[in-house]
C-alpha cells in the first residue's frame, strides 16, 4: 500500500466538535463489518428507524451501515426535500450532508471505450473511507460528529426540530442551506484521492466478508447441530436450518471457492435455492441430516476458497485501511464430524 493511502486511514476524534452516538459500537470501523450475518440483521432496523424504504438506502455488505441513496432533487423544491422522509430527528448525521463530489458517482471510460459508473459497493467504500478518515466518524467511541451542532443548532430542542422539519419540507432556511462538510472531508490535496483506495481494496474485501459470511454459517451448522444432540427437537432443527438457508442465500448466492460459481438461465447459483426447496419437500417430522452435510460442505468449500484472500488482505492492506483493531481476523471453526 503506498504512502498516500496509509495517510488517510483515519485522523480521530476533532476536537471541539460535538459528537453522538448512533448504532455503531465502540471499536467499531465502518469497513469490513466484523459480523457480516449481524450486520445484516442491524440494517433493516437502521433503514426503519431512519424512515426510509431499503430501495432509498445503499446496503452494501462490504460496510457496517446503509448509507442513504442520493437522488436527483425534484425541480422546484428546496435542498432539504431530498430527504422530506426522513425522521427530523435524524438530520444531524453527516451520511445526509454529503457534498456533491461524495455524494455523486463516478464514472470512467474503459479501453473499450464503455462508460463504467461507480457501482454501490465502491461508493458505499469511498463514502466510509472520507468519514473516517475525515473524522467525522470516531472509530475508538463509534460516534458521530453532530453536524447540525456546527451550524449551532441542537436536534433535541423542539424548536430547531420544527426547523428542521420545515426546511425538509422546502422552506429556505440560510443555515441549512450553507452548512456543507466539505471543507471538513478534504483531508487529502486530491479531493479524489477516495476513489482510488476504495477501489484497492474492493476485491479483497468482498472476499473477506465472504468468507466471514461461510465462517459463520459453518459455525451456525456446528452449533444446530449440537443443540439437536441436546434435545432431539426435529422441529426446532429445521427452524434452524431454514434460517441458515436464507440467510446463506442472502449473502452467498452466486459465490463458489473460487468466486462466482454455477449459474442458472437467471444469473443465480442455484444452491441455496435448491436446498430450501428440499427442506420444504420433506415431512415436517422428517430429520433433514443430509441437508446439513450439504449445507456445512458447501459453506466450508466457500469458506476456505476464500481463506487464503483474507489472510492476505490483512497482510498487505489492513493496517493502511480503516478496518478497525481485528488482529484476530476470523477465527476459523474447526471442521466438524459428518451427521
């Protein structure tokens, strides 16, 4: 990694600026989540308690939270309209006062002379690289710089939340129109520097989570299938079981050791699909145990596929990006005795 992408992995907390605390912990980094299955689970409370539909949102796996999807602003309506859905309560965070450049797609041209944009994941890594390293994320704390308290407002006094309010809904107000990150975010002399780190790291990240997802699905096997031995609950095993067939199809669809795997007439690897099909076409007293050594194979080929990719990744980019303090990587679960 060169000397400008280990300058601006994160510069800390700023002092004088009021900061909050919201959703993320402490010790938490905003790339690479920790927990890619937990933070699955997180999202959709993150997207409801915003206000937002999950189509309004950028939810990439490769990042810890959603992150609000710019749009076009419709002609006529003030700056504030773009986000008339979300809670007011919420417009202090600095994920709804990103400046243009953030805030828009890249798009380059390739040696075939195609236009390519810059896709969810490479955004979602570019916006969570400038938070941290830009400070206005606190990876130590996991808090927030309040912007709405750089313009001297407070979000808990009702009558700034009725300001708010009436500025989301189109009312010109000058302290809400001017307030811009911009000049906090410009942490590099090339205002562009994000967009060339992010895309160094997109690949190995992507593997990582990946292989993280099939840890943890593994682990999730391991463990159903110890909790069975336990009690002997069929029907709590294929809860179970279909749990970590859904999930599995919401992270690792399309994925194979070796990358993107096999796929149907529709672009889909039809695994996880597959697999709740025969779950559903058994007897609701019927033990499902060679389905699980289906899954805890397929998961572990994915798992060790990928392997190699993370170790390397925390070789060669983790300490010049901001992935946060996990010298433990993944801890990788053991292989467990066929049912």
């Amino acid at each position: 990694m060169n000397a400008h992408l280990a300058s601006s992995t994160g510069s800390g907390r700023r002092e004088g600026v009021k900061y909050r605390a919201a959703v993320t912990k402490p010790g938490e980094a905003l790339i690479l989540p920790q927990s890619p299955i937990d933070e699955l689970l997180r999202a959709s409370d993150f997207i409801a308690e915003l206000g937002l539909h999950r189509t309004e949102v950028v939810d990439s796996r490769l990042v810890a939270l959603p992150i609000p999807r710019y749009t076009e602003q419709p002609e006529g309506e003030g700056r504030g309209a773009r986000w008339s859905s979300v809670k007011p309560e919420w417009l202090w965070h600095p994920f709804f006062w990103l400046p243009e450049r953030l805030a828009s797609r890249y798009a380059t041209t390739g040696d075939d002379g195609q236009r390519v944009v810059e896709s969810d994941d490479q955004w979602a890594l570019r916006v969570m690289w400038e938070m941290t390293a830009s400070g206005l994320y606190d990876s130590e704390s996991g808090e927030w710089v309040d912007v709405l308290s750089l313009a001297g407002l407070n979000i808990d006094d009702g009558a700034t939340a009725m300001r708010i309010t009436e500025w989301q809904l189109g009312i010109d107000d000058p302290d809400l129109d001017n307030l811009s990150l911009d000049a906090l975010l410009r942490v590099e002399d090339d205002p562009d520097w994000a967009i060339v780190a992010a895309g160094s790291i997109e690949d190995p990240v992507r593997r990582t989570v990946w292989a993280r997802a099939a840890n943890t699905l593994l682990d999730w096997c391991y463990r159903t299938e110890a909790d069975y031995e336990d009690n002997h609950d069929v029907q709590r095993l294929r809860r179970q079981i279909s749990s970590i067939l859904r999930t599995g199809q919401t992270f690792l669809t399309g994925i194979t050791s070796d990358g993107f795997g096999s796929h149907n007439a529709e672009g889909i690897d039809p695994f996880w699909a597959d697999q709740i099909s025969v779950l559903d076409s058994t007897r609701e007293d019927e033990l499902p145990s060679l389905l699980m050594d289906e899954i805890s194979v397929h998961c572990g080929d994915i798992r060790d596929g990928h392997w190699e990719a993370t170790e390397r990744f925390w070789e060669d980019y983790a300490a010049d990006t901001p992935v946060g303090d996990q010298t433990a990587n993944i801890t990788r679960v053991d292989d467990g005795e066929d049912w």
